[in-house]
C-alpha cells in the first residue's frame, strides 16, 4: 500500500495530498494514532517513566553530598580598645623587656633589654580550605517511602493505561468517521449510476419520439427526470468531500487531501453473552484500568498519612576536613585536620496542631469519591455495552431486510428497463422502479453503515477488537 510522503523543510512538513491506492480503515487508524495531539502528548510523558522509576527506588537508598570550599580574608585594624574602655590608634609605642628564669626557677626581667618599641597596624591576610562528605539515610519512616513508591508504579501504568485509552477514543472517532465517508462515496455513486439510467432514459424517449410511439410530454418529462439525478450528483458529490474533509481531519491530514475508499465488509455477528462482554470490559478497558489505579493510589494516600504519626529514625556519617593557612601561605586543597561524626537520630512529632488528623481525613474522603467513581464508571460500562449490543442486534435485522429489499428493487429496475426499451412499459412505470430502488439501495447503504458504526461502538465499549480491521 502506498503511504503519504514526507518532505521536512525547514521546520515545516510537506503532506502529499493525494494518495493513489486505496486506503483502508486500519490505515487511517494507524495515521491517527501516530498523528492524534493527545496520543502524542502522552507519549511524550512517556519519557518520564525511567527517570520516575528511579526516583521511586531511590528514595531507599542513602543520600550523598560533598562539598570543598575556599576562603580567603584580609584584616586592616587601625582602632584598639584599652582596658580603661578608651579607643586608641595605631602605631603605638610601647615599653618592651625580655624575660628569663633564674637558678630558683621565677621569671625575671632582663633589665639590659629594656628598649621602645612601636607596634604597626596589624593588617595582612588568611586563607582557609574546607572539605566535606555527608551520608544519611532513613532506617524507618513509618511506611512513607513503600507506599510512596507503590504510587510511582501505579503512575506509570497509568500513564500507558492514558495512551490505550487515547488509542481506544481514536480508534472508534476514525472508524465511524470513515464508515460516513464511504457511505457518500458510495451515494455518490448510486447517484452517478441514477445520473447514467435517466441519460439512458431521455435517448430511449426521444428515439420512441421519433417512431411516434410516445409524445413530446415524455421527453419533457424524462430531461426533468435528468435534471434532478444531475442535482441529486452534485449533492452526494458535495456530502462525499465534507465526510472526507472530516476524516481527514481524525488522521490528521490535510484537509484537501483526497483518496479512494475501500468498502468496509460488514462484520459477521456470532452470538456473545452480555455478562461475558461486560467481564471482558471491566478487565480489558484502559479507562477502567486507570480509576482502578487511581483507587489503589487513593488507597496508599490513607496508609502515607497515617505514616505521619510514626517516629522517624535516621542515620549518618559526617566527615569533614579543614586547614588555615598563614599569612605567607596560599590555599591548600589538602586540608590536613580531619573530623568524623557519626549519628542516629529519632524524632517523633507528638502534637502538630491536628495538621495530621486532617490531613488523614481527607484521605480517607477522596479514597471514598474514587470508590464512587469506579462503581460509576463500571455501571456506565455496562449500560454502554448493553446499548450497544441492542443497537448491534436491530442493526443487524435491519440490514437483512434491507439486502433483500435492494436485490427486489434492483430486479424490477431490471425487468422495467428492458420492458421500456421495448415499449411495453410506461414513462410512469419506469419512474417508480428507478425510485424503488434509488431509496432501497440508500437505505441499504445507510443501514450498513450504521451497522458498522453500532459494532465500532460495542468494540469501544469492550475495550478489544472483535474481529481484524
């Protein structure tokens, strides 16, 4: 089969607008899902998985932080303050001796080295280099991190469980979309075929003219006749393109994007029983699978809460190492002075201002509302599997009824052209049988499609395809 061509300019895509072989149904299903803005959206998020799973495990294992810095100060302090509280400036000059321990041990004053001596602004520079490794990891925190996990993989199935339910939306929006239009192209072809008999019908009444066998009322008659197959063309023309604009639209495509349908068979109806189809759904539909999800978070948010009245204990290694370096001396980037700590810690809040009882409650309300949803939506299933089972099986007698009335008409169309080719049949006559079966043939087509359309919906409202596409 041939599919659409791309060309990327720029930032731009290029769509071939036309498309020489016929396009199934299960090829416009899958241009959908590959071109649908929610389908890709999601996936998009899909990115999110690995990372989510990652941070989920990690929250069990230890955290890890280093650091290394460097420090460097420079100090001008001209002002002192004395012991009498008065605020003197440098230089000072001041008395100074040195001191010397005599033979009975006291300290005595060398009085030869008593000398003035002046004292500059101190001033100069330090420097400093610090490191750092701290590990600490959460021995027991009341179930937070288990169930905080068990959320995070619920996430993410979730997550795939959007994407199936994208597709399933998808799925039935294109297929009846694409049933509505291969009902015009097939009325527009009926109508064609009409078109065909009426211009077949003006030669026969002007050659019977000519012999006189019939008057000039006939071929009045049969030019209208012509008129109005020729309106009732355009017309099945016009609803063709609007139904394919409205496919395009589904897949994705551009909307003048033209194509030949193929004619979707009618599905055979086996016999199924309502209570296994409703099974079926309740396990196999992505909705259901996600309010169950949901349910099940709601589940674990009740057990997180109730963590919160539990103590929490935690352990960790501190190793740390630092060094000062002389005014004379540059940076170091090994710290020589090293310090280990190692610590465990329990806390346990006891009041918080019933912050946590609230909290609790609300849990406990939302677990409630997802649970009222979840029965919600399984009785929805069912009435919607139900309707469409009934609409499926009326549809179904229906379209019996139909394929017989359209082989009758089609018959007596048949025998009534080749008795007005004779001449032995009326203008009149020949007027109801191509009516007859004009509106046996559309309401054939148009039960066919609702067939499909009904069986589209109870294939949606399972969750599974019934038969291959």
């Amino acid at each position: 089969m041939w599919l659409p061509r791309l060309w990327l300019i720029g930032s731009s895509i290029l769509i071939a607008t036309q498309v020489t072989a016929a396009v199934t149904l299960r090829d416009c299903i899958n241009w959908g899902e590959h071109r649908n803005p929610e389908i890709r959206k999601i996936e998009l998020e899909v990115a999110l998985d690995r990372p989510g799973k990652r941070a989920a495990i990690g929250q069990f294992l230890p955290t890890v932080a280093v650091g290394f810095g460097i420090n460097k100060s420079s100090f001008y302090n001209p002002t002192y303050i004395n012991s009498d509280g008065r605020v003197s400036t440098y230089p000072v000059t001041t008395l100074r001796y040195d001191t010397y321990i005599d033979a009975l041990g006291y300290i005595r004053a060398d009085t030869s080295s008593i000398r003035l001596e002046t004292l500059p602004v101190p001033e100069g520079r330090r420097y400093a280099a610090t490191s750092y490794l701290r590990i600490e990891e959460t021995l027991y925190d009341g179930g937070r991190n288990y169930y905080t996990y068990k959320n995070a993989l619920l996430t993410l199935a979730a997550r795939r469980s959007r994407i199936d339910e994208a597709k399933r939306l998808n799925r039935n929006s294109i297929t009846k979309a694409y049933a509505t239009a291969s009902l015009a192209s097939r009325q527009h072809e009926l109508a064609s075929r009409m078109t065909t008999q009426r211009k077949l019908q003006l030669e026969f009444a002007r050659a019977r003219l000519a012999t006189g066998s019939v008057t000039r009322r006939d071929v009045l008659q049969a030019e209208v006749d012509l008129g109005r197959a020729v309106s009732d063309s355009m017309r099945a023309s016009l609803g063709f393109d609007r139904a394919l604009e409205e496919l395009n639209r589904q897949i994705g495509l551009p909307l003048d994007t033209t194509f030949e349908l193929s004619v979707i068979p009618p599905p055979k109806l086996s016999t199924f029983s309502i209570e296994e189809l409703e099974i079926s759904a309740l396990e196999n539909r992505s909705d259901s699978r996600i309010w169950k999800n949901q349910f099940e978070q709601k589940s674990n948010d009740i057990r997180l809460q109730r963590a919160g009245f539990r103590p929490r204990l935690t352990a960790g290694l501190t190793h740390d190492r630092s060094e000062r370096s002389g005014t004379t001396e540059a940076f170091t980037l090994n710290p020589r002075n090293k310090n280990t700590t190692i610590d465990l810690s329990l806390s346990w809040v006891v009041f918080d201002q019933f912050s946590r009882d609230l909290s609790l409650q609300r849990a406990k309300v939302e677990h409630k509302k997802s649970e009222i949803d979840l029965t919600e939506l399984k009785a929805e299933i069912r009435r919607e599997i139900r309707a469409a089972a009934q609409a499926l099986k009326s549809n179904s007698l229906q379209l019996e009824v139909a394929v017989a009335n359209a082989e009758l008409a089609g018959q007596t169309l048949e025998f009534e052209q080749e008795r007005y080719r004779l001449g032995s049949a009326t203008q009149l006559e020949l007027n109801a049988a191509q009516l007859s079966f004009y509106q046996a043939e559309t309401e054939k087509l148009q039960v066919e499609t609702e067939y499909i359309k009904s069986f589209a919906d109870l294939e949606a409202a399972i969750g599974m395809p019934l038969r291959e596409r």
